[in-house]
C-alpha cells in the first residue's frame, strides 16, 4: 500500500499515534478525505454532513478515514468585483494543492467532496494527476425559491436588479426576490456550472448515480455519502484508478451529455483541463460535430423553467443517459466508479416527466445546447450557451457598443445607454487581461433585466456563468491582451453574428485591419502582484505560440 510510506516505521507512527490513531487503524488502508466544506459558500456549508457520512462508509468497509480541507469560492458572492479576478485561477490552486497533500502523506485512496463552481474541476484534475483510486461526492444542488407561485433561482434575483433600474418592479418586489430566491444551502438550483459540473462528474463515471442531481437537503444524499465511503474500499481493493475511467470515450460522452443537458459553457474550459491531466487532448472542435448529432432535451434555469430538483424526480442523470442511448451516441461498455459499465449503471433508469426530459422524438431543439463559434471576430474560438438564447437572436447583427472593463458595461446598461440592437463587446477581461477571465453575469442580467434579451448581445473574452442567459458569447480567443481581434473592434462597428452557423464577425476591410494592428499597443492588468499575476503570465507563457503568430498578422 501506499501509506506503508507512512506507517511502517517508528517516528511517523508516534506523530499518528499523536493524532489518536490506534494500530488498527493503521494497519488499514489511509483513504484521503478532502472537504470543501467552508462557512462562506452556500454550496459547501452542508459538506461537514456529507464528510461525516463519508467518514461513517468509509469505517464499515474497512479504511481508515482521514479529512483535509481545499479551498473554495461563491463565485455568487466574488461576482461584480475583483474578487471574480480570483475564482478561475483557484481551480489551479485546488488541484496543486489537493496533490501536495496527497503525495506528501501518502494516502492509499480518495474521496472528493466538493460542490461549487472551480472545486469540482479543481479536484478532477488533482485525481487525474495523482492517478490513485478516487471516488467524488458532491454537496448537491439547493432547492429553487418560489415568488407569486413561480419558481426562481439565484438568476432571477441578478435580473430583477435590472428590472429594478428600468423601472419595471418595486423595491419591495427586489427585496422579495432577494429573501427567497436560495431558500436551502447547496449548489444553486438550476442548470449552472455547480450542477454542470456534478452532473458531469457522474457521466464520466467518477462519481455515484445521483450525485449530479439529490438536492443536498434530503436524507437520501447522506445515504449517498455513506455508499460512497463504502465504494471507494471496493475501488481500492480492486485497483480501479481515475485514468482507468477518464478514458477519451468518456469525455466524448460528457460531452455528448453536456449539448443534452444544456450545461454551463464553462464547460467548455473545465473538460479540456481535466482531459489535459489524463494526457488527452480534447479538441473543442470536435463539440459542434457532437452538438449535430445530439438534440437539446433539457430546459433548466435559466435556460427553461426547470430546476435540478425536478431533474432528480424525473429520472436523474441515468434518465438522460437512457434516453441518448436511443441514438446510439454513447459508449456504454466503459468502466465507472461503480465498478459497473455505463451500460450497467443505467439499466431500469426510466423517464419519468417528458417535460423535464424530453424525448429524442420531441427534444427542445435537433441541436445540442452549447455552440463553438469562429470567425475574424474570434480566429480561434468563443462559446454560446446556445440553448438559452431567445429563437430571435440565433441569427443577429447590429452596432458594436465597445467597453475595456464589465464595470463600464454595466454602468451603460443600467444607465439605458444600450438599446435594441446593439452588440456589448466587454474585452480585456480574459485570462492575461483581467486578469483572471472574470464571469460577465452582472451584465447580460441587466440586460435580461430590461427587456432587452432578445433585441441585444453581448461578446467578451471573459466568461459567462452557467446562470447567464441570452445571446451571451464569451471566451474569445484570442483575447484582446494579446492581440486578438476583439481588441480592434470600434464603436459603431457592425458585428455579425449566426449562431447556427457557428459564425461571428465584424465588417472590416483587411486593410483597416491592418491599420488598426499596426496602432494597438497592449494594455498591462490591472493586477501585477501575487499569484494572479504570475498566473497570467503562465497563461501568456502557456499561448507563446499562438501570440507570436498574432503578432505577425
């Protein structure tokens, strides 16, 4: 075993007699418990309950259960603000440091219990790296609110503030919005980058069926936890490893997954990072050919007026994969964490609610709910939730209304400076030029929040929460720091945008390109110290190749 490492010799059993182990605890496997649970994330201040349940599994099975913590962000709560500048970049610190515990005290297994936004990515990439049999629990997702007998969520009370400053509803009915939109503690309620996240890691086989969907007040997710406990001794004993799962197939159903659920587009970051620590390169390319062939059959918030809640009653993620499994478009003899193929996990999974999930004959629409789009606006990539774009603006064009930062944006919106038509361009808020790719949702909520969802569209090299909606397209890449074209675009400009088509472009001569090259000089972060600024350059260093080419143009 690994932790012979640790405690076959005198001083390092002094320091876990020290610790009160006893000689039998230590003569049994050391399984790895790493908690996320903290006091300042919704999503996570359950996870002490679940760790104990975990602890609980992981005793009757026969292991020694041992917690440590990693760190996590609200990405709710650092929104708006120069926190949003730190919460991709602890996706990189969660992983780093989740491996230097791990290696350092030489742990036999794993059990991650993460829920928010960059902890569940953050984890899979460290169980990747450190490649010892690991199983994931998550927090689950909270309960939607209700107002005027309507179900909200988190989104609705970002989209109320602008309809709040348009003059559309009260300062009470804001206020009401505000009270009862996260009724309950977990992952927030609809179909955003926690639950996309979850979901996924339940489709690539790290993680029991119905971690991606129990919400995290019911009993029955603290069953969950106790069963994964149990699992992990089976894994262990059976030494099945995380790159024994993590296998190409098993992102391509993720994938596959990912148009069907209509996920978050972070995914689109987070899967090729993960994929990246098994040695495979994933290709986003390859996402539009799945999204062909892959029908959207989910409508959760705040795409639709579904809530993961509902998911969960209506079949889970099995459920979904049962009915994608009538196109023959997932490999089904792949091993999970079950110890079970995927085929397996989903046989007697049944669709119980053809609104939540429809059917392949009647799905929300032939295409999948993300689109990879490239054009001269962005030569390399940018990404469209485009299952939760208004029918009106699959295809658009109009004016570019051009901002430096998101906080000038929003000011603009707010202010009514944006009308029907107009495209927001929000650029140097990328990976280098934020630095840190903050997420825009403040401003495509004002923008939801005016009405104007579906007369106006907004481009950044930022990202975009799995919450936003609307014809949102972020992470373009190049990015404007280094050169990119978003970095040329002019006010007044017209940008030309079709969704369908995977198309984005502005109207400019190669000439006036050129010329404006030739002028653009780059802008330094408005952060130059600590870990975010050498992340930045690590991100620069990482792109040499495709900034040098840049360039050159």
């Amino acid at each position: 075993m690994n932790s012979d490492a640790v405690t076959q010799s005198a001083p390092q059993r002094a320091l876990f007699h020290a610790l009160g182990l006893t000689d039998e605890e230590m003569e049994r496997p050391l399984i790895g418990i790493v908690s996320s649970q903290s006091d300042i994330v919704p999503g996570h201040m359950n996870l002490d309950k679940i760790v104990e349940a975990v602890k609980l599994g992981v005793a009757m099975a026969g292991g020694t259960p041992l917690v440590f913590p990693a760190i996590a962000v609200c990405d709710g709560l650092a929104m708006g603000h120069q926190g949003m500048k730190y919460s991709l970049v602890t996706r990189e610190l969660i992983a780093d440091s989740t491996e230097a515990v791990v290696l350092a005290h030489a742990f036999d297994a794993l059990v991650m219990v993460p829920n928010c936004d960059k902890s569940v990515p953050g984890l899979l990439m460290a169980a990747a790296r450190l490649n010892i049999p690991t199983i994931f629990i998550s927090g689950g997702p909270m309960l939607a609110g209700k107002v005027d007998g309507r179900k909200i969520s988190f989104t609705s009370v970002t989209e109320a503030v602008g309809a709040f400053h348009a003059g559309k509803i009260t300062k009470e009915k804001l206020l009401e919005f505000e009270k009862k939109a996260c009724p309950t503690c977990g992952s927030c309620s609809g179909m955003y980058t926690a639950n996309s996240m979850n979901c996924l890691t339940e489709v690539l086989g790290m993680a029991l069926p119905g971690n991606g969907t129990i919400p995290a007040v019911y009993s029955e997710r603290i069953q969950l936890a106790k069963h994964t406990g149990m699992q992990i001794m089976e894994l262990f004993k059976r030494d099945i490893r995380p790159r024994d799962i993590l296998t190409e197939d098993a992102f391509k159903n993720a994938l596959t997954m990912d148009m069907a659920l209509g996920c978050s587009t972070n995914s689109m970051l987070h899967l090729p990072a993960i994929a990246h620590e098994c040695g495979i390169e994933l290709n986003l390319d390859i996402a539009n050919e799945i999204s062909d062939k892959m029908p959207n059959l989910c409508h959760l918030a705040p795409a639709g007026h579904t809530y993961m809640e509902e998911l969960n009653e209506a079949g889970g993620i099995c459920a979904v994969m049962n009915e994608i499994n009538k196109l023959s478009l997932l490999k089904t003899n792949l091993i999970t964490c079950t110890g079970k193929s995927v085929a397996e996990n989903m046989t007697g999974c049944v669709n119980k609610n053809t609104e939540v999930i429809r059917p392949v004959e009647n799905p929300y629409s032939k295409t999948g709910g993300i689109a990879v789009l490239k054009g001269n606006l962005a030569p390399d990539s940018c990404v469209v939730k485009r299952s939760a774009v208004a029918p009106e603006m699959l295809k658009h064009e109009g004016p570019a209304k051009v901002f430096d930062c998101e906080e000038d944006a929003l000011q603009a919106i707010n202010s009514g400076k944006i009308v029907a038509g107009d495209v927001v361009v929000i650029r140097y808020e990328g990976p280098k030029g934020g630095p840190g790719m903050r997420e825009m949702l403040n401003p495509t909520s004002a923008i939801m929040g005016r009405g104007l969802g579906e007369s106006v569209a907004l481009i950044t090299d930022g990202r975009f929460s799995g919450a936003t909606r609307g014809a949102a397209i972020g992470h373009v890449s190049p990015e404007a720091a280094v050169g990119g074209n978003i970095a040329l675009i002019a006010n007044g400009d017209i940008i030309q945008i079709d969704i369908m088509a995977n198309k984005i472009n502005f109207v400019i001569s190669d000439t006036d390109l050129k010329k404006r090259r030739e002028k653009w000089m780059p802008r330094k972060p408005k952060i130059t110290t600590g870990y975010l600024s050498r992340y930045a350059a690590l991100v620069t260093s990482g792109n040499r190749g495709a900034i040098l080419e840049t360039q050159k143009q």
